[in-house]
C-alpha cells in the first residue's frame, strides 16, 4: 500500500496529477484515484487505500469544501491530515481547528518553494517527527474548528442553536403593545411638544367642584348673592329673603383670589338641584407639559388634578342657564357692590335667562383639582377620545406605609402585542398592580366612564420600555424576549401547532 493518498475535487484532478508525480519523484509512494484496479470496489479501494496510508494530503479549494466525498476523507484520517489551503475561504468550519499550509496562489509546480515545504512536512509525519508548520506558510486553527471537529459540525450547530435560544429566553424587548385597563385611578404625563392637546371632549356635568382658583370671569344677565346670615341651617337653603340682586344686563364680573396663600375653591350646581345637566365642561387644552391624575371618589365623582411645568390650565363651562356658585377665597373685583364681608364662603345665583352662558375659570399655580359629577346620561359619559401623547404612566400606587404596590380593588385589564399577532393575549386584575414607563411614541386613545361601576375605561397603545404586573411578591415582566419574537412568528405557526410549542 501507499504512503502518502491524495484527496482533492475533481476540478482540482490536474493540480493532483502533478503534486502525486512530484511526491513520486522525490521517492515517496502515492496513491490518488487514478490508481483503482477496472472491476474494483471504488468505495472499498478508496477505504482501504485511506486506512492504510501514513499520510493524507487534502486538497481544499472552493470545490472541494463542496464535495461531501471530500470532507468525508478529511473526516476520516483526521490524525495523519495534512490540509492545504488552495484557495481563500476554502476549508469547512469543522477542519479550521486544524492548522492548514496556505499555499494561496500555487499550482502544484514541483519546482517551488510552497513543494518543498510539503516535502519537509510529509517526510517528517512519515518518519513520525514532530511537524511544525512555517507561520508564514501556515494558518491558525480556530477553537471553534476544534470544537466542530470533536463533536461534529451539525451536533455543534444544534448546541449553538440551543445556546442561542436559550439565551434569548432571557434577552427582553420593548413590548409594542395594546394596553385596555379599568382602574378607579390613573396618572399620565402628558407632553404635548409645541402643539395644543385636547385633555378632554365636552362632559355634561351636574357639579363641579374646581379647587386651587385665581380667577373667575362670567357676564350673566342677573347676579344674586346670598346673605351667609340668612342660611336655613336645617334645610340647607337660602330663603327668597336672602338674595340680593348686584348686577344689571349682562354686566361683566370678575373674581380674584384673596391671598395667594389661601386655597380658593368654586363649587358649580343646579339651583334646584334637580336637573341632571347643569352645564358643559367644555374641552381642555393642554399647551405644556402636564401630569394628570384620573381618580373617582366614593361620591361617584371623578378626580382630575392637573400639575403643570409652568402656567396653570384654564377651564371653560358653557351651555349653562341658571347656576349656583359657591365661592370661598375669592373676592368681587368691584368690591363695593357686594354688601357682604368677602373673607368668608359666598354664594351667588348667576341667571343667563335661555342664553348659552359661559364661565371661565383659571387656577392660582401649578396645580389645578376638578372634581366633576358628570351627567347620568349614558351618551355624556365618554370623557375624552382625543389621542394624547403619554410620557409616563402609573395605573398602581404605592402605599407609604408598607411600600406595596397597590391597585384599584376593581382594576382589571388586557395586553395585546402588535408586533406579535399570535402571541397570547394577557389579562390581569385585582390585587394585582401595573406599572408602565420609559414610554416611546405611546398614546392615550380614549378615556371613558363606565356608567355602572364608574370606573375608567382607557384604552393606550404604543411602546413601552418597561411594564410589570403581579403582586410586590411575585412581579412579572409582561416584555416579550427574542424567544417569543422567534415561537410566535407567523412563519412558525404550522410548525407551532404541530408540536404544540
């Protein structure tokens, strides 16, 4: 048998026609394919004469790294291979964990310096010499050629690829999501750039409470003001006798507060307390930076405070016809036409006979409360449909006794994921909490008072950097990982169902 066999491609047949005439020469056996007996076994030849050899030399080009006979040989005589690199990019991952003689460029000339360097290294691996390749001949084995040559390319794929999912079972994402909640409170910071956003729709209401005043403005056609002496205490009323009329046709009043100390309040209500609409808290208007908190009181009323960067919202009431006003802290800029001591709670009836009266109420800081008890008209109770932009949003609170994150005992909700059709939708409830933040291009798109409960329904979407439910003992993370981008692809669906991932 044969010292030295020569596995190469096909294409690469003359270039191993002349290395094995070369090797032949210089007084080393050689085998190579050319040599099989006509009737024999090619499989069983090529075996045997691979078995047998002391040394294989392994021709990689492009094609070769191509040929599964090919890699089957280097496989095969792994530990006598001497692998030369023919061509650029040429040796599979499995056999880079070997060093190869990089003769890029070489056409199998005998008479070269990249031959004799095969002839030095052949002659020592058959005398059983240590080889050691020349650097500037050589390449370098690669730890992952190692790797792929111990436990085979595809068992070494499968690891990595099970690597890699696992590890993306850890790797969170921004979760691009749907968001539905009913809470009894919420808080949202809503930036509205340089642009003017609507906070609310129009809302009927049959009374409202503004708290933190600095101003009122209203041109009704009458004025009355009650005389605090003649208060029916058991009744809760003012006689006829108490009123005083100040005011002719359609006289403009202004009411400013006191001290700007002092924490001014006007209560808006139906003078026979009857009707179910007083008037209409027309839309209001953002055009700054605001915090908002929604809350709903035991009264069946609904908390709104505004905290603002720099000046205070406004409020504009319309549609209003007879009301009565319950001011305390502010004062009649025409002082002398009030006949009563101002530094006390007033109460005044403002008539705007049939006409849409309309009252302007501005705060006093940075922070304005309205409490508002909306109409009982189903149609009325939509609060707002307006989209706004969120920074920040805050559905739980958390208790300054215990530090617990807390939510609204009938506060319940569902999480639908946009970028992931078929991933499951996920539902949450009390006495669970949820919190939302590092917000990118989020919106608040509707806000609605359920009329049973009355409680907020609000609906939001966008994406969220950070969102968590659960209790303060078993949070959870509601933020899908590459694995569930990579399982719930629509690609994967057959695939999915069929082994029920």
């Amino acid at each position: 048998m044969k010292d030295v066999f020569i596995s190469y491609a096909s294409e690469d047949r003359a270039t191993a026609q002349r290395v094995a005439a070369g090797l032949d020469a210089a007084g080393i056996s050689v085998w190579w394919d050319r040599q099989i007996q006509v009737g024999s076994e090619w499989d069983k030849s090529i075996e045997e004469a691979l078995t047998a050899a002391k040394c294989v030399v392994v021709l990689w080009t492009v094609p070769a790294k191509q040929s599964r006979w090919v890699r089957a040989e280097a496989r095969a005589a792994l530990k006598k291979v001497v692998p030369i690199m023919l061509e650029p990019d040429s040796i599979p991952l499995a056999f880079t964990g070997i060093q190869s003689l990089r003769f890029l460029g070489w056409d199998g000339a005998v008479e070269s310096k990249e031959f004799d360097i095969l002839l030095n290294v052949i002659n020592n691996k058959l005398k059983g010499k240590p080889v050691v390749l020349p650097p500037e001949a050589a390449t370098k084995a690669s730890w992952i050629g190692k790797v792929a040559s111990v436990v085979g390319l595809k068992a070494m794929v499968a690891v990595v690829v099970a690597a890699l999912l696992m590890a993306s079972s850890f790797w969170r994402i921004d979760a691009d999501v749907i968001l539905q909640v009913q809470t009894g409170r919420i808080e949202f910071r809503v930036n509205p750039d340089l642009d003017q956003k609507r906070l609310t729709d129009s809302l009927m209401f049959h009374k409202l409470f503004l708290q933190h005043v600095g101003r009122v403005s209203l041109s009704p056609k009458q004025l009355l003001v009650a005389n605090p002496d003649e208060l029916d205490w058991e009744a809760d009323i003012y006689p006829p006798k108490a009123w005083v009329e100040l005011s002719g046709d359609g006289r403009a009043w202004e009411f400013g507060v006191i001290k700007s100390s002092m924490n001014s309040t006007v209560t808006l209500e139906s003078i026979n307390k009857k009707e179910l609409s007083v008037g209409k808290l027309d839309a209001i208007v953002l055009a700054q930076p605001t915090t908002v908190t929604l809350e709903t009181s035991s009264d069946q009323a609904m908390n709104l405070t505004m905290r603002t960067d720099k000046e205070t919202p406004r409020v504009v009431l319309s549609g209003l016809g007879k009301v009565e006003i319950v001011e305390e802290g502010l004062m009649s800029e025409d002082v002398s036409m009030v006949p009563f001591s101002q530094n006390q709670e007033l109460t005044y009836q403002a008539l705007f006979n049939g006409q849409s009266g309309t009252i302007v109420v501005e705060g006093s800081g940075k922070t304005f409360i309205l409490v508002i008890n909306p109409s009982m008209s189903t149609d009325n109770l939509v609060f707002s449909t307006t989209t706004l932009p969120v920074e920040s949003l805050d559905v739980s609170w958390q208790d300054p006794k215990t530090g617990e994150r807390k939510s609204h005992p009938k506060f319940q909700g569902t999480i639908r994921y946009r970028g992931l059709p078929d991933f499951p939708e996920v539902k949450f409830h009390a006495p669970m909490f949820l919190t939302v933040d590092e917000l990118e291009r989020f919106e608040i798109t509707s806000i609605r008072l359920d009329p049973k409960n009355r409680m907020f329904v609000i609906d939001m979407q966008g994406t969220a950097g950070y969102i968590k439910t659960g209790t303060t003992k078993n949070p959870q993370d509601l933020r899908p990982t590459v694995f569930d981008v990579i399982r719930f692809h629509p690609i994967l669906a057959p695939l999915r169902n069929l082994i029920g991932l």
